[in-house]
C-alpha cells in the first residue's frame, strides 16, 4: 500500500495539539553553553536527605526491588494517611494512593474525570502540564485570567464555569509565578466548586515552601477536593517519581483502578526512602529557601515588575522596557544566562521564570546579570 511505512501515519491526532515542553527546549540548550548561569530548573538544589538514600539502599540489598500493590507499600499510606486524618478529621470519605510523581497523579485524575470535549479551568500562567494532559484525556484547559498578583477573580471563575467544566486547578504555592493563594480566596473557590458541582484540585507539590505563613489547602473548606502532593521538591527527590493523592473514595478508586494498568505503582525502593523522609524536619532547607527568595527580590525590585512571590523557589518578572519576553529570553541566553519565557506557561509572552533553586554564589552572578541587562 502506499505510504503504509509513512511514520507519520502511525502518529495519532491528539499529538498535534501536545507541546514539546518549552523548558525541555531550555534544558537541552544548557548542555550545549559552556558555564552557563542556569536560573532555569524548577528543582531543589540540595541533595536527597541521607536517611533517605540510606533507606532505599537497604530496601534493594533487602530484596524489595518487586512490585508494591497498586496502592502503594501500606507502611508509606499508613504514615501519610495518619497526617491527612489529623490534618482532616471530619472527611470520613477521604482516601490515599500512591503515585508515580505528581506527573502521575495529574495524568490519572483527568483520565479519570474527562470524557471528549469536557473541560478544566485553569489559571494563566498554569503549570506546563495542565493544558497538555487535558488534551490527552480528550478534554481542553480553559485558561483563567488574573491579575498583577496572579490569582484569579472568584465572579470569573464562577462564570467560566459551563456545563462541560469538570474540574479547577489550582496551584499553591504556584509554578511558575510563586504566587501564595490566601485561605479566604481559596475559601471562596471552594464553596463556588462546591455549589457548582465541579471537582476541585489542588496541586500542593510546593506545599512545604510557604515562606510568610502555613499552608492553607482548599480541601479545609471543601472536602471533596482531590490533593496532589509529593516527595520531589520537600526532599529533592525529583528523580524518584514518588506522589501521592488524596481525595473522594469513588474518585480515587477509578484511580488506583487506571495505575494498575499504566504506572503500575511506584518504584518500590524509592517508596522506602519516601518513608523515611517523613521523620526529618526540612526547616532549614525552607529558612534557606526564604533567605535565597528574599536575596533576589531585593536585588531585582527597582528595576524589575515581580509580583508577589509568596513560595516555591520561582520569581516570574515582567520583561523590563516593554519587551516581549521571549525577546528578553533570547538576550539572557546570548549572555549565557538560561531562564524561562513566560510563553510556556501563558498565553502572554510578557513575562519569564526564575528558578532560585540554585547556589547562592549563582544566584548573585545571575542578578548582576540580570540588572545589566534591565539597564541596556
């Protein structure tokens, strides 16, 4: 037949309308600069805690190295089901499974809740996932607008609200803005889910890095939202595609259904040292983290709009003297400087993420360089 070995038959449709990762783009490029000031990658700059490594070390001389249950190894649920009962004691329906990463939390919840031309509600900027896997799962992203502070106006979201909305995200702290929601708003959003019928979720990967007070979750004031949290960020253990998500039974049985025949479960021996992690104290990594935050804020304020980054380890600034940002992107990369467009997140191209996950000693040469290039 002609054309039967054309690999771009083979290509499903849907693939059209998925994004190669504008940070993947950014990522390969650092490997092609020599000594590159990289404010690019959203991950933790200290390493794996010992007790961890350790843990998972003897996990695999023990011979754990084989399947867990689909749900997760039952010491790891057993801890972490303890912390989500204190922390909600009135949610009786409440359950747990874990995941392969947040990654696969995200992928197995709008498999789970969108049938082909169902909806989510997003805000702009998102996380680079979000768009992406609701197109997987047959569905679309709606992008919510905010405003200077990146969090959005309950009255538009609860009129963006249609009859094919499943879902709103939201994303506290947030990539890539470091935006903190408050509790009233998050209040808000969840007494609008609730009354609209619409499944609330809550992307709590960043939950740990609140530098100006505690985490608020919406599932306080809602208790049929679906948390989706992890090991990556807290313990920098981004490789170990540890997650884990909590929420409504029904929800989280079509889930654990779907991963027995996707992830399977997570890796086995990183779920050991997951376990482990859950006795250390990781303040001062946070103290560290405020301190590196606080450092590029008032090295970057007079010249640069910031907005207010409230925690995780992201500053997204406005390109200064107008410029597009992809326009500022490409000048910082040709003075070896990595960053990311603001377009990989937005349907603006105005703004750029900083990642200050980074040694201190990066940190200070990317902000001279940074208001060099604000001053030409």
């Amino acid at each position: 037949m002609s054309g039967g070995n054309d690999p771009e038959r083979w290509i499903a449709s849907r693939m059209r309308r998925i994004e190669s990762s504008g940070i993947r783009k950014v990522f390969d490029l650092a490997r092609k600069l020599k000594d590159p000031i990289n404010l690019s990658i959203g991950q933790p700059d200290f390493p794996v805690p010992e007790v961890c490594r350790a843990a998972a070390t003897r996990a695999i001389e023990s011979g754990h190295n084989s399947y867990t249950v689909t749900q997760g190894l039952a010491s790891l649920r057993d801890r972490l089901g303890q912390q989500i009962a204190e922390r909600y004691p009135t949610h009786t329906d409440r359950r747990l499974l874990i995941t392969s990463g947040t990654s696969g939390a995200l992928v197995l919840a709008l498999a789970c809740i969108l049938d082909p031309g169902d909806e989510i509600l997003a805000c702009d900027p998102w996380f680079v996932m979000y768009p992406n896997l609701a197109e997987l799962a047959g569905g679309t992203m709606k992008a919510l607008p905010t405003g200077p502070d990146f969090l959005p106006d309950p009255e538009q979201v609860a009129a963006a609200i249609g009859p094919r909305t499943k879902a709103l995200i939201v994303n506290s702290p947030a990539n890539p803005t470091g935006t903190v929601m408050p509790a009233s708003l998050m209040k808000t959003l969840a007494q609008i889910c609730a009354e609209k019928g619409v499944l609330l979720i809550s992307d709590e990967i960043y939950s740990l890095f609140s530098y100006d007070g505690p985490h608020r979750s919406p599932a306080e004031f809602n208790e049929h939202v679906l948390v989706i949290d992890g090991f990556s960020k807290t313990y920098a253990m981004t490789g170990w595609r540890v997650g884990y998500v909590h929420g409504p039974a029904r929800l989280i049985e079509e889930m654990t259904k779907l991963q027995q025949f996707t992830f399977v479960c997570a890796p086995s021996m990183a779920q050991h040292g997951a376990l482990a992690a859950l006795d250390l104290d990781m303040t001062p990594v946070v103290n560290a983290y405020r301190a590196k935050r606080d450092f590029m804020r008032a090295a970057l304020a007079d010249l640069y709009d910031i907005g207010p980054p409230g925690g995780a380890f992201y500053l997204y600034p406005r390109a200064p003297g107008g410029q597009l940002g992809t326009e500022f992107v490409n000048k910082a990369i040709a003075n070896n400087l990595l960053i990311i467009p603001g377009q990989v997140f937005s349907a603006a191209d105005t703004h750029f993420r900083i990642s200050y996950a980074v040694a201190d000693r990066e940190l200070e040469r990317g902000a001279e360089l940074l208001r060099q290039l604000a001053r030409s």
